[in-house]
C-alpha cells in the first residue's frame, strides 16, 4: 500500500502533553536525547516524529509514566490521525 504523504503512526501532539503532565521537560529531554526546543516542536507538530531512537524512548517513558485512561486517548488521538491523515 503506498501513501502519497506519510503519516506519523503516534500522535506526539497528544502523548507530549500528557507525559509532560508527569515528567519535567528537562528530563523528558535529558532520557530520550532531544533538546527542549525540538520537543516543543514535535508537541505543537512543527515536526512531524522524532528520530526513530528518540521515538522509542519516548514511547517507553511514557509507558512508565502515563496511567491506563492517558494511552488510551494517545491511541484513539494516534487512530484518528493515521486513519484520516492528520
């Protein structure tokens, strides 16, 4: 199946927010390699995803952090992004 544009499989515009409620930026930054100001800009969607590393370790800090009711709604938020194209 191709796609003409890519569309990003987690909806960082909504597990930013979320694992900042529980993490400080600072460390969000310092865990998964990334400078405050580029995860802004992924959190607002100024960027699309991360690098694939930086990805992975978001996604596993926020498995530590983000209580059941929060990954649910990343992945309806993720769901409705990839299905209708952001």
């Amino acid at each position: 199946m191709s796609h003409s544009r890519h569309h990003p499989l987690v909806d960082w515009t909504t597990l930013l927010p979320l694992l900042r409620r529980h993490v400080p930026l600072t460390r969000i930054g310092d865990t998964v390699g990334m400078d405050e100001a580029t995860i802004n800009r992924l959190a607002r969607g100024e960027i699309q995803e991360p690098r694939f590393g930086a990805g992975l370790r978001l996604l596993d800090l926020a498995a530590d952090y983000l209580p059941p009711d929060e990954w649910n709604r990343v992945r309806q938020a993720s769901a409705r992004s990839f299905i209708h194209g952001g």
